[in-house]
C-alpha cells in the first residue's frame, strides 16, 4: 500500500515564486505599518500642539482657526493608527503561515 501526502509543496513546484509572493506581501504590510504609525502619530502631535496653541490664545479668529484644524489634524490620526495595528497583525500572520510551512515541509522530508 502506497502511503500519499498531500501538502502545499506537493502541487506548488515554483518554491521561489512563492516565496517571493510571501516576502511582496509582507514587505507591503511592513509598508503599511510604517505608513500608518508613522502618519498617526505625526498627525497627533502636529494636531495637539496646534490645538493646544489655538487654546492658549483664546481670543479672535486665529485661535478659533488654530483650534479647528488641530481638530482636523487629530480626526485622520486615530484610522492611521488602526492601519499600522491592522498591519502589524497582518505581518504576524505571515510569518506564522510561512513558519507552518517551513516545519510542514521539514516532516514529510
């Protein structure tokens, strides 16, 4: 009796062009990550300082004006955040997948 073991390896006969997919996807998460903290919290602290100022001055149309867009500034700071979180999930996802199929590959060998 024949014994077959069917895994990824088994119909996948281009390793390098998989793996070369794998290493694009997390580079593009790593990118992401990247992106999405270092926006978030640029925008956070460019925004609270604006606004803080605008605070400080409390009076006129330059103030209000301040307030405003450090306001504006500190909204798309918190979805940035959420980005390089989401991101950073992503690339251990990728990792952990690309380990399971190292050790998958080890055992049938």
């Amino acid at each position: 009796m024949t014994e077959i073991i069917l895994s990824l390896e088994t119909f996948n006969t281009n390793k390098k062009a998989a793996n070369f997919n794998s290493r694009g996807n997390l580079m593009k998460w790593k990118a992401m990550a990247m992106l999405g903290f270092a926006g978030g919290f640029l925008l956070l602290i460019i925004g609270s300082f604006i606004n803080l100022f605008g605070h400080l001055f409390e009076t006129g149309l330059p103030a209000a004006e301040m307030s405003r867009v450090g306001t504006v500034l500190l909204v798309p700071a918190f979805p940035l955040l959420f980005l390089g979180a989401h991101a950073l999930d992503k690339i251990y996802e990728e990792k952990k997948k690309s380990n399971a199929e190292r050790t998958a590959f080890k055992r049938i060998k």
